[in-house]
C-alpha cells in the first residue's frame, strides 16, 4: 500500500470531483449526467468521490444539510465561503459547493445569461471553481484529506495549473485527473486577464496556457493535468488528428502518453423501460409489444398521427452544429415519403429551430418539433419511438444511442467517436444464420454527407420491413450492459495508478 499521505488505504480513498454540472440538479449536456453518476458507481470500489460545485441557484436550493468548512480568497479578491452539504434525494454522501453571490447567483445558465450572452466575467467565475478545487486538495477541509482531484472540462481546466504553481510546502503534491467531455469548448478568455486570475508569466507560452493569442482553460489543464481522459477511445484516438483536434491535436499528440479514453456508461436506474416513472407503460425485451402503448401516448402527446407504416425517429439534442441535424433536415422529406415520423426535442440554435419548425409546419401529424430541455419528455420519447438518430459530426462518447439501446429504439448514427464505439451496424443479409456471431445493434453511416445518411437510411428501411430482424435488434440492445460498472472499474485503476505513480515522485 502506497505511504502517500492523502491515500491511507484503499477504503479511504478520497476524490474531490470539480465540475459546473451535477445530475439531477444542472443538467445542460453529458457532463451532468457523468459527474452525477461517478459518486454512486465508484462507491463499491471504496472511493468516495464528492462534488465540488458553483454556488448556482440551483445547487443552494437543493442543499438540505449545510456545514462550513472555511473562507477563501481568491488572489484577484473574491471571497468564496466553502461549505460541505447535502443534496435533496441525493444519491451520494456529502459535497461541496462554494457560496459567492457575486459570481454565482444570477440567473441563465451556468454559462450565459438569459440573452444567451456568456456573463463577461465567467474567467473570474470559473477561475474561482478551480482556486477552490486548489485549496480543498490542499487540505482546506481537515475533516477530508483529499487524494487525487477530477476535474472536469474547461471549467475546472485551470485546477490543475493552480495545483501545481500554487503548490503547498505543507501538504502532499494530490494529483490532478481532467477528463474532457467535448474539446470543441476550450474557455477561451483575452489574454489581459492572466495576471488577474494569478497565472505566472512563464506559463503564457503555446505549450502551456496560450491558444493564439488568449487564454485556454482548457489548454492549461491539458498541459498541467497528471492524467487526461476523455470519454470513448475512439475520440481520443480522432481528437490527435486535425479532423477532430479543434486546432489542439498537435499539442495533445505530445501529451498522448497521458490521454486515455474510457467510455461513460449511461445510468441504468433512471434509464430502465422496466421500472420507469416517466413513461406511460414500463416494458423489457420480453413484453415487447407493452412499448406500443407508449408510441400511441407519445403520438397523443404531440398531436402526430397514430397509424404509420415507418419507423417513429427521434431527436433529442443540443441545436448546434456539431450534432449534424442539418442532414434531417436534408432527409426530411425521403424519410417521411418511406412513412417515417419524426420527432425533435431540443434547444439552441435559432436557424435549426426555424428549420425544424418549418418541417412541422410542411409535415403536420408526421413531424413534431418541442424547443427547449425537457428531461420527461425525454423519457417519453425514447419510450414511444422506434428510432433514435445521431447524426453527430462528431461525437466524444454520446449517451442518448445507448438510452435508445436499453429502450429497444434503435441507434441510427454516424459512425464517429463513442457512436462507433458503441453502435455495430446492421447490414442487409448479414444478420441471419449464416452469421451467428453478428452482434449488429443499430444503424450507421461511415461518412458526413446526406448520401451517406439516405444510403443507410434505405438499408435501415430494409430492416424495418424485416419485423424478426428489428425485433431482434431491439432484443439485442435491451440486453447489453451499459451502466456505469465497467467505466467506473476503469476510472478506479486510474485513479490507483495516478496515485501510486504521485506517491513515487515523493
Ligand atoms: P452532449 O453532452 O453533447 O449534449 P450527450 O448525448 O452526451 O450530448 O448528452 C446529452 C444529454 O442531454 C442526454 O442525457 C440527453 O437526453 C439530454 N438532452 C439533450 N437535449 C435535451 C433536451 N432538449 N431535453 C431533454 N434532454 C436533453
């Protein structure tokens, strides 16, 4: 056992998660649903992992036990009071969340404000998150020495620099992991803030903090992170590429040997068809035909037509470019001319609002179109559709195919990032007794261009007439295990290896 003193056996495991969403309570995206899942999934493994996060409005009316742990002061004069809580219908133990009206309580989302402007002052925001992380992994809380810090995304992208520059003569070097989410969101900042938010001149270099010209949160956590993880392995192969680098895949490539890729699970308790609050009839893979109830609720809901002769496809995505929704709406019309239905639930991007509100308008009874982020409505239209699309341009790992797996609603995907590392397509004449072994679960198209999308959309049609074959598929994908279990083993041999590599540096 390592004789480093924030590890002092592995049931004391302690892992401070520094992140700006947390599931259930702020949820814009993936992250949440990560970090909301890591607690409970690496408990059996001994660790005890808790949050640390803004004080958002969200966070301080969730808190049902509240106990203050110390004031801080960050070096460009915040003052930031640490308290250790608890959340309402918490599923984990204890965690921190930092109290700073004047950073935190306001309205929008974590990131902009209700004219979706990014607050101008969001480099103090979330500098202040990472300062925070710095001083809990330093011993701020003595009730709770911590033994390796997580940061995640650009948000916490700063922890690791400040851990290492502003490191304690007092307290043992933690290590520091950042796990990236989606490397298209690099918190980019004017470069006049570096001596405000405390970093060293001698870190304003290209291999280090600066991205051309500005500040990179993201970039200075790659550069000072311990271990850097990103959430599929094929993504962390694509993002050393230029394709999918976003400007950074030559700096990545001399940090390779410290990225890995571990694929996120999908939490299986509030994803489960079988026991499901959300939906109108909980089914399995051995009642099938109970998910038809849940089609017509949906198609009741949403004012669509209840006899189709197509598949019933979903959307239920972030609006912005990186999704490729822009290849539905090309598709639209073929899709609806096979007897498709088609359904989008989503927020974001004015132009694709107005695309997908046109095709309701043109289709009515075919397609729906809800603006805006509606977690039951979600539920429901996994429930009540046949097909899930993601179409992604790319995608770091992806959870709603893996939703539409365990609720026989089929993947249709591109097949890059984690949609290639969880989706195996299905091929006309493939799946049959010649081949056995086939464990085809989803459709998918290898190339970023409607013909791609259409040729697949037509082979995917094939299946759909094809009822054993669906139904075989949907079988398949129900029974797949996809919850947290093997992601959470592979970020606890992490963790261990970070651990006894920092306790050989000392
Ligand atoms: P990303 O993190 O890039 O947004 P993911 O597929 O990894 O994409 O995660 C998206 C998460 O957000 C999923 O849990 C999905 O169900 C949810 N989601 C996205 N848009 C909406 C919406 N409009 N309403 C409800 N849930 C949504």
């Amino acid at each position: 056992m390592s004789d480093h003193p924030g590890r002092q056996s592995s049931s004391a495991l302690h892992v401070l998660q520094v992140s700006a969403e947390l599931f259930p309570w702020l949820k814009t995206g993936g992250l949440a649903d990560v970090t909301g899942a890591l607690p409970g999934a690496l408990a059996p493994y001994g660790i005890e992992l808790r949050p640390l996060v803004p004080g958002l409005p969200v966070f301080l009316k969730a808190v049902t036990d509240r106990c203050f742990v110390a004031k801080v002061e960050t070096p460009w004069g915040d003052a930031l009071e640490i308290n250790r809580v608890q959340f309402e219908s918490s599923r984990f133990g204890w965690a921190y969340v930092i109290v700073a009206p004047q950073l935190y309580e306001r309205g929008g989302t974590p990131y902009e404000d209700d004219d979706k402007q990014a607050f101008g002052d969001n480099h103090r925001r979330f500098a202040a998150l990472s300062w925070a992380a710095m001083s809990l992994g330093q011993g701020l809380d003595p009730a709770w020495s911590v033994s390796l810090v997580h940061a995640h995304d650009w948000h916490a992208g700063l922890t690791a620099l400040y851990m290492k520059v502003y490191r304690s003569h007092v307290w043992p070097q933690v290590p520091c992991l950042l796990t990236i989410h989606n490397l298209a969101y690099q918190g980019l900042f004017d470069a006049k803030h570096l001596s405000e938010l405390a970093i060293p001149q001698d870190c304003w270099h290209m291999d280090a903090v600066e991205f051309h010209g500005q500040i990179s949160m993201l970039k200075a956590g790659i550069a000072y992170a311990d271990a850097i993880s990103t959430v599929s392995p094929r993504y962390a192969r694509e993002i050393l590429e230029p394709d999918q680098g976003q400007g950074l895949h030559g700096f990545l490539r001399l940090h390779a040997d410290r990225l890995i890729g571990l694929l996120n699970g999908i939490d299986t308790n509030t994803w489960n068809p079988a026991k499901d609050p959300l939906i109108e009839k909980s089914y399995q893979a051995t009642n099938l035909a109970a998910k038809e109830q849940n089609v017509l609720a949906l198609q009741s809901i949403l004012g669509l037509e209840p006899r189709t002769t197509g598949p019933r496809c979903a959307v239920i995505s972030r609006l912005t470019e990186q999704k490729g929704l822009g290849l539905i709406v090309e598709a639209a019309e073929t899709m609806i001319q096979s007897g498709a239905q088609l359904v989008v639930l989503g927020s974001g991007d004015e132009t694709l609002k107005r695309q997908f509100d046109a095709l309701h308008a043109r289709f009515p009874g075919k397609v729906n179109f809800r603006s805006g982020f509606d977690e039951h409505l979600a539920h429901q239209i996994i429930a009540g559709c046949d097909v899930i699309l993601v179409p992604s341009r790319f995608e770091p790992c992806g959870l709603t195919q893996m939703y539409g797996l365990r609720y026989g609603c089929l993947p249709f995907v591109h097949l890059v990032g984690g949609l290639a590392d969880t989706i195996k397509p299905w091929h006309f004449g493939k799946d049959d007794a010649l081949h056995p072994d086939d464990l085809s679960n989803g459709f998918g198209f290898e190339r970023d261009s409607s013909e791609s999308f259409l040729q697949c959309w037509h082979e995917m049609m094939m299946c759909w007439h094809d009822r054993p074959a669906w139904q075989k598929l949907q079988k398949r994908g129900m029974s797949l295990a996809l919850g947290w279990d093997v992601a959470a083993a592979n970020y606890a041999a992490l963790y261990d290896r970070m651990i006894s590599s920092a306790a050989h540096k000392h």
